[in-house]
C-alpha cells in the first residue's frame, strides 16, 4: 500500500468514528419498531452509502456504547431461525441527543464545505 492510499484510510477511518453513531441513532430515530443488528447494518449499506465501509463488526460496540450512554434501550428475543437476537431502539435522551448531533453535523457539513469551495483539484 502507498502512502497516499494509507493516508486516505486514516482519514476515512478518523472521519467514519463519529459519522457511524451519528448514522445509527438516525436510522433507530426513524425506525417504526425496535431493529436488531443485521437489519440495521442492512439498513446502513442500502442507504449510508459506505458508512460502515463494510465492516458489520464495527457496529455493535457503537451499539454499546450507545445503550452504555442511555442513548439505546435494547432486549433480547428468541429467533425461530437461529441465535437469540437483541433488538435496539433509540431512547427519549436519544432523540434528544440525535437532535444536537444533526445540527452540529449540519453546521459542520456546511463549514467545511464553505472551505472547500473553489478549490480547483
């Protein structure tokens, strides 16, 4: 691997530490009805675009972490197909919380994008 492609990973892996839980706690605030891991991975690679990067495994300590911080209420359910699955859904605190996160995000989005503009690459 060059330095270029290793630099560019270091990056997209700085960038993707917040940007997930961002993601996670959108897809859970939209959510009709509590979502198990799969479903929500599934539901990240259709419409986030690469925010996992393909790495399924990642999203369950973010998980952890989320329900840790009061963010997630989660439970467990038998399944008819396999192992128990634990189905998570976003907290009162976690909307809250989805709320200033989106508009940090927002306000971030478009700060950096002001920077960005006229750049001729």
């Amino acid at each position: 691997m060059d330095e270029f492609e290793s630099q560019r990973r270091k990056f997209q892996k700085e960038l993707s530490t917040g940007t997930v839980s961002l993601a996670l706690l959108a897809v859970l605030g939209g959510a009709a009805e509590p979502m198990y891991g799969y479903q929500i991975a599934k539901r990240l690679e259709r419409e986030g675009e690469g925010v996992l990067s393909g790495k399924q495994s990642a999203l369950y300590p973010v998980l952890r972490n989320l329900g840790t911080a009061g963010l997630l209420d989660s439970h467990v359910e038998p399944s008819v197909t396999g192992p128990p699955r634990r189905y998570y859904r976003i907290t009162d605190a976690g909307r809250q919380v989805l709320r200033e996160w989106v508009s940090a995000w927002r306000a971030t989005r478009d700060s950096v994008d002001s920077v960005l503009q006229g750049l001729d690459l």
